[in-house]
C-alpha cells in the first residue's frame, strides 16, 4: 500500500520548469569548465532538454523522455565509448550540486537524499557505460523509477 499524500521527488522538486531551469543553468557552467567543457561543446542544442526530462522521468515526472525523446537503452548506448573517467564524474556531480544549491531546489535532507543518491548512482553507470564499446540491453529496459529511499518521504517540520 502506497501513501498518496507523499508526493514524488519531481513534484517536490516543483515540476517540470524547475527541471528544465536546473539542467540549463548547470550546462551552462558544464561548457564552461576546463574538463567538461570539451566532453559536451558538440551536444546538440536538444540535449539539455533530453537529459531534464530524463531526470524529470526517472523522479517521477511524465514520461516525455521515454514517450518519444528516447529510451532507457538508448540513453545507455549515448555514452558508449565516451571514455569518461572518475574525475569527469565527481565535476559533473560537484556542478550539478552546485546548480541545485544555487537554485533552490529543496533542502530537507530525505529529498537531497535521494536526489545525490541517483545523481551519484546515475553517473558512476554512465562512467562504466563509457568504458564499453556495446552494452546487451534489452532495447525495452524499463526507465529508472527512483524515490524517496529509506526516508519514505519529505521531511516535515514538527
């Protein structure tokens, strides 16, 4: 039995602007950086757009990346080959928190929970992933659903 008063990460995060604000503003540090910069300089315009809605999905919010942007195995073969390493990684990790911190995403630790934890379970997949040159998915792979965790919930002041 689920509690439906205990909203996902995406709504208590403010929704779909609040995602599209978050990734474009991180971007536009990401280009900027020494390391990063040249990794994603040859993105396509459309890419921060994909990766909000694909974050957007996996905390709960509409299904806009997988209902026709992509799929889950299709965002595993974009990394294939990228070679990236542990320390593009944590710079990708310390921006985007940093932009999340900037922006005011909530602070209560149950979401910053969850929302480091797939950060960081997300981008160590994608530094494996870019060490591979094919990767057997199922084309049909599920996209990651990722919640509360352990908490169960947002932090609510007594």
């Amino acid at each position: 039995m689920t509690n439906k008063s205990i909203p996902t990460l995406y709504e208590w995060a403010g929704g779909m602007p609040v995602f599209e604000k978050l990734i474009r503003a991180f971007y536009d540090k990401v280009v900027l950086d020494e390391l990063l910069g040249p990794v994603f300089k040859h993105m396509s315009p459309e890419h921060q757009l994909h990766v909000a809605h694909f974050i957007a999905e996996v905390f709960g919010g509409p299904k806009l990346y997988s209902g026709g942007e992509g799929s889950h195995a299709a965002m595993i073969q974009k990394h294939l080959g990228k070679h990236l390493t542990e320390a593009h990684r944590q710079k990708w990790v310390q921006l985007l928190l940093a932009t999340a911190d900037e922006m005011d995403l909530p602070a209560d630790p149950e979401f910053r929970s969850a929302f480091v934890a797939y950060i960081e379970w997300g981008t160590r997949i994608a530094v494996i992933n870019s060490n591979e040159k094919e990767v057997q998915m199922n084309p049909d792979e599920p996209m990651p659903k990722w919640g509360w965790g352990e908490p169960g919930g947002p932090y609510q002041a007594p």
